[in-house]
C-alpha cells in the first residue's frame, strides 16, 4: 500500500536577535562619537566594547534598525572633482 505523506514546509527555529537592547545603545554612542565610522570599524569598536562580534552584514541591518545614518567623509577616501 501507498501512504500518501504531507511533507510540512521546513519552517527555521525564531532566530534570537544578534545584539541586546543595551549593545545597540553602544552601537549608537559609536555612531554619535565618529557618524563616518565604515560597518567594519563598528565592528571591530563593538568587539572591544562589548566582547560581541557580528558579521558586518548584520552591522549594516543594526544600523538600519536604529534608523541611524552614517555621513561619508570624502575627505578620508580622498578628494574628488
């Protein structure tokens, strides 16, 4: 005999959030110090805050949650015409 087998969508466990409510306060003192600061020097600055190191990618998501804008400085990448 045939049994006929429903096969559920693979569903991921809830993934627990990356930083807690007090690492993002740190996030955005870091932000507020130097707005300019690339995603990976946040990274690295987080690390030695907090001893909590992310991928730069969620960096980019944190920043981006915070609602946070970071100012390119053109003078450090040098100048352009």
């Amino acid at each position: 005999m045939n049994k006929l087998v429903r096969l559920a969508p693979n569903l991921m466990e809830e993934e627990l959030p990356k930083l807690n409510s007090s690492q993002l306060v740190v996030v955005d003192q870091l932000i507020e110090q130097k707005n300019d600061t690339t995603l990976e020097e946040l990274v690295s600055q987080l690390e030695e805050k907090v001893g909590v190191r992310v991928s730069r990618a969620t960096m980019g998501r944190v920043v981006l949650k915070l609602k946070l804008t970071r100012k390119k400085n053109f003078a450090r990448n040098g100048a352009r015409n």
